[in-house]
C-alpha cells in the first residue's frame, strides 16, 4: 500500500502545481432552457379556476373533464354565515346557468347555478353536517358540487380572476 502511495505522489504534485483550465472550473449545466421558457409544463386546462359574474367557480381537476363549483369569497361574505347547503342529486344533468344546488345563510338564500352544463357525479358531503365550511374556506374545502363538463371549451366564456375582480370594483 505504502508503495503505491510512493510511486503515485510524483504524478499528484506535478498534477496539483499545474493550473487548471478556466472552463474546467466551470460547472455546466447538463441541459440548458431556451429563455423564455418555464422548465415545467402543464396542460392549459390543468388547474383551471374561472368565475361567473353571478359569483359561482368551477374548476378543473387534474387536467380532466372533471370539475368542481363552488360560490366566490365575495358571495360566502356577502351572505354571511351560513347555514344550510341543499346539494345535487348525483347523475342530475345540468345547463349552463341552471341551479346546481342553493345556500341559505341569515340574510338570505340563493341558487348556485352551473357555470357549464354537465352531469353531477356527487356533491360535497362536508357541508351537509358542516354548512359553514363555505365560509371558512369557500373556494377550496367549501365546493359545491362535482361535475362532468360536457364541453370544456366552454370555459372559455368564463371569466378569469382578474376580470371576475373587476365586476367586483364597479
């Protein structure tokens, strides 16, 4: 062993007095993005959250024709707590703009209508024992139903965050 350290220092100090080339110093990264360009992809209507101005969501799930409607945190405010949630019926076919179920709070109660037409798979069954769930959390926990959307380019006609926001300014 030592004779193998002895025959191999030669080599090591000569390889260590000389200076090493700028661009070996350099780490270069083994795949470079074009700029401009983000290093993750994800289908358009993956994650899709639009908004009606009668204050309904619905989202895509999972890049699917699979979605949820909800009511907006503008409209859990506006009607304050709530205290019951009627739910669909699974397998109900819905239209764009018909009820898909309805909220009653203190003040009032209201429809929550289908931003697109489909089929109910089922309902949020959190709000049947907890109907204030909607309000803690309104466009996360708080959905109303799930639907299969018919056609998903009808969420095209939908507004996005930014412009539901602004109907909420005038």
């Amino acid at each position: 062993m030592a004779s193998v350290a002895r025959s191999i220092r030669p080599f090591a100090s000569q390889a260590l007095a000389q200076k090493p080339l700028a661009s070996a110093c350099r780490a270069a990264p083994a795949f470079r993005f074009p700029r401009g360009t983000r290093s993750f992809s994800q289908s358009p209507l993956a994650q899709v959250k639009k908004y009606t101005e009668s204050h309904e969501w619905i989202e895509l799930v999972d890049g699917s024709n699979t979605a949820k409607i909800g009511i907006t945190k503008y409209a859990a405010h506006s009607l304050g707590d709530v205290v019951f949630v009627e739910l669909p019926e699974a397998d109900l076919e819905v239209g764009a703009g018909e009820p898909v179920g309805a909220v009653e709070s203190v003040k009032s109660a209201s429809d929550v209508l289908s931003p697109v037409a489909g089929k109910v798979i089922r309902g949020n069954a959190i709000l049947e024992d907890n109907a204030k769930t909607i309000n803690a959390s309104p466009e996360e926990e708080g959905w109303i139903a799930e639907i299969e959307v018919a056609d998903t380019a009808a969420l095209d006609a939908l507004l996005d965050e930014a412009a539901y926001n602004e109907t909420l300014d005038h």
